[in-house]
C-alpha cells in the first residue's frame, strides 16, 4: 500500500498540530494514514487505500459511514435551515422525549457537546446534590479528558493521571479495582458519608473490553443506596449499543440515578448528555443551583441526526444484525485464537469486540468462560478474561500493536490501535465482511 500522501500530510500536520493530531489516539505509528472519505463500512485514505472499518469514529457511527436516506434527509434540513441560533428548538425536545420514552432511569435530560462534558457535568451534579466532594471511580475506567477522574493510584493514594491536574484534585477521587466486592464495601464503610457518587461504565470498554461479574452493579447499586451517594453510569459507549434502546442499564438490570451519554445519540456529531430522575436534573441551572451551560449545546443538526438515529434503531431491525455479526465475529475469532495463539482472550458483547493478549490465558479444556462475568456465552471460551483493568493493562501491547495494527491494516482491516480502545460492528457491515475480517485474522496471527 501507498501512503506517500498520508505521510505528507502529517508532516504538515506535525508543524502545526499537537503531536499532528487533534486527539492523542489517532497518532498512530508510525504515522496515521489520513483519511478522506467514508463509505457504508469502509474508508478510504489520503491515497485511495480501502479499508473495512471496525474503529467506526470510535463508537458514534453506528450505521457505518453512509446513513440510510431518512437519516442523510434529516441531518441536511437542518443545516441547511440554521445550523444554530442560541435558542431553543423543538427538535432538542423531540430527542429529550425519545430518550426519556426507552430508558426508563431517564426522566429528564440535559444535552451538551461531549461524552467528557457530559461526565464533568455529571459529577458537579452528583457534588451539588449531596453536598459532598468524594468521587468513586475504576482503575482503568475512562471518562474523557476531565480533572475528577484522570485520577490513577488505590483509593489510599489517588493521584492525577496527566501533567496538570493538581494533587490536591486528586484527593477527592477515589479509584477501585472493577469487579472487586471488597474492595468498594471497604471504601464505602471508611469514607461513605463522604461520597457524592460512584462513576462507573457498566462495562468497561476504554480498557480492552471488561464484563461486570455477576451482582457487581447491584453491590454498587444498593451501596449508594445505603450511603446516600449517587450511580452514574457512564454510557458514552454502551448507550444504544448493548442491550439496544434500553442501553446496558436494561441488560444488567440495574437502574442507575444518572446517566451519562455520547457518541451514538448524535449520529455522528459532537455531543454528551447527562440524563436521570427529575429531581436530580432539575439541579441544573437555571432550574436549580447547579451551574451548566453551552454554547453549542442541543445544537439542532446533532439533535436532529441523534435523533433520526434512535428512531431508525427502533423501527428497522438494526440491533439484531449488528448483535448477529458481532457474535459471529467473536465466535470466529475465538476459534482462531484457540486454534493459533491461545494466550489471546476475545472479548466483547452485543456488536462491541476485542482481542487481548493475556499470557496467562489458557483455554478451558470444557470450552467455557469460567469467571462469572456476563459476557455472551459466545463471546470468550477462556479460563483468564479480565476482570478487572489492571488484567488488561499487564498485557502485551506492543505485540499487540505488532500484529493487530500492522498487521490487521496491511490487509485492508482497520482496527483501535492499541490494546485498549473497544472495537464495532456497524449496520453497514455484511456477513462477508465477518468472512473477510477472520482471514486476515487467520493470516495475521
Ligand atoms: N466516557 C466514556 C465511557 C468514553 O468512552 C469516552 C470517550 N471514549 C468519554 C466518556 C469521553 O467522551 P468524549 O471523547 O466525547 O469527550
């Protein structure tokens, strides 16, 4: 493959660009190949390479990238007719209603501009409320680029994540091991009057893909409870994508007080969006003490692609197809693994998929998971899946990087380029692209 002209660009880009890039992850080595245009479940680079997509704008483009015409129709009219005018529109309560309508924990909404803005507003929530500053987050969780919880290190000494974030932020964020029972039923008895609320993505999907064990959100759900102290679920990844409309608060069954949103419910455009009960919302400026606001926010051509998003999701089987390919992805790729490379694990639910290395992950001679987490039964035959972000993070990246970047990418198959980032199926994807994608996999490995 050519890549003269991508090459070219990020020597430009490099000039006047941060690292060449505008978010850290697509500086990829050695360099990124830039891309021009999207087509159904492919793109296309800088120098007419063709590549099948599972990086899908890291989450949002759950249609691929050519939406069907209601949606493109959608989306046009209200560019053409605006775009923005720093007042309210209908469509920002069209989209409020559908949201409230499907998930039940959701009674009111507020929309701004990003899955970060949405955690940063969620977690000044959760402090207005309860009047207390201590936030619970995971080790290995993400949730955006904010001050509360770039925050890394055990519960007894948390400390910021990235040069300029001040220690002393740092204080009033305690990380815990995911799936760890003890370790939060600790937390809580020391510090439990204290702890505005626990942020947590029901599945941990910036960290390979880890599964909540069984009962683990309930733990969380009834100490908050206990406590007085919020549940946010982040669902920046997981909302409209597993367990459907319902989102992944429906497939564990456990209903949160908040919830945070992105990606999928802009179609495509920047957003976030902090949902929950009424009385919790209603602290948000002007209706309450909490100060929220922007510029861009419900901003009516994301509100309008979000939208026509959601209503395409529910009245044309876009779940099932996507689920069907996921699992059919996962299966094959377990097979492969099994069969090649054992030391992978393949992780993943619904149309959400990963491989990660885990030298410790020997098949389990009966063929099944057998750690107690909820992944589909599909989805990993192995003794070793993570279950925590620290299982993943003491994986072998660079090999990682080796042969499913390069490799992977050299056979026209674009995928997350690290270890970490989750990977997704979108609608636009086809049965013989699963084929494809699990030859160039056989050949990789
Ligand atoms: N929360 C989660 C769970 C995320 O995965 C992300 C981004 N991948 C964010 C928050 C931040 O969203 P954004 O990049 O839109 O600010």
């Amino acid at each position: 493959m050519n890549h003269d002209r991508s090459r070219a660009l990020y020597d430009r880009a490099l000039s006047v660009l941060a690292g060449g890039v505008n978010s850290s992850v697509r500086a990829t080595k050695p360099y990124p190949f830039f891309i021009q245009r999207g087509d159904g479940a492919h793109v296309i680079d800088a120098d007419g390479n063709r590549y099948l997509d599972y990086v899908m704008g890291y989450g949002p483009l759950l249609y691929g990238h050519s939406v069907p015409e209601e949606i493109q129709a959608a989306i046009q009219s209200h560019a053409s007719a605006g775009p923005m005018y720093g007042a309210p529109t209908e469509i920002e309560v069209e989209h409020a209603e559908f949201v409230s309508r499907h998930v039940p924990s959701v009674e009111m909404i507020r929309f701004v501009n990003s899955g970060t803005e949405a955690t940063v507003s969620a977690v000044r929530l959760a402090r207005g409320y309860t009047g207390r500053d201590k936030i619970v987050i995971m080790q290995g969780g993400y949730h955006g680029a904010q001050e509360s919880t770039l925050v890394e290190g055990s519960a007894e000494h948390p400390k910021p994540s990235t040069a300029g974030i001040p220690e002393s932020f740092a204080q009033h964020t305690i990380p815990v091991p995911f799936n760890d029972t003890e370790a939060i039923e600790q937390v809580f008895s020391e510090h439990g009057s204290d702890i505005a609320g626990v942020l947590v993505e029901p599945i941990l999907a910036n960290m390979g893909i880890v599964m909540p064990v069984d009962g683990y959100h309930e733990t969380l759900r009834s100490l908050c409870d206990d406590h007085g102290s919020l549940l946010i679920f982040d669902e920046v990844i997981t909302g409209f994508r597993v367990g459907g409309l319902g989102c992944a608060q429906s497939r564990f069954g456990v209903t949160p007080d908040v919830t945070t949103f992105g990606k999928i419910i802009g179609g495509g455009f920047p957003v976030g969006a902090i949902g929950g009960r009424s009385e919790i919302i209603e602290q948000f400026t002007p209706a309450g003490p909490v100060f929220q606001s922007g510029t861009f926010s419900g901003h009516p051509v994301t509100m309008a692609a979000g939208l026509s998003y959601l209503e395409y999701a529910a009245e044309n089987n876009v779940y099932s197809h996507i689920n069907d390919l996921g699992s059919q992805l996962r299966t094959g790729l377990s097979e492969i693994v099994a069969d090649q490379a054992p030391t992978y694990t393949v992780v993943g639910t619904d149309s959400m998929f990963k491989t990660i290395f885990t030298r410790d992950g020997a098949p389990d001679p009966d063929g099944h998971c057998s750690g107690g987490c909820q992944q589909n039964s599909d989805c990993s035959r192995f003794a070793h899946c993570p279950k925590t972000g620290a299982d993943v993070s003491r994986a072998e990246t660079d090999r990682w990087e080796r042969i499913f970047w390069h490799e992977m990418k050299d056979r026209g198959i674009f995928l997350t380029a690290n270890q970490f980032e989750s990977q997704f199926v979108s609608y636009a994807h086809t049965k013989a692209d699963i084929e494809q994608t699990l030859e160039a996999y056989k050949e990789a490995l």
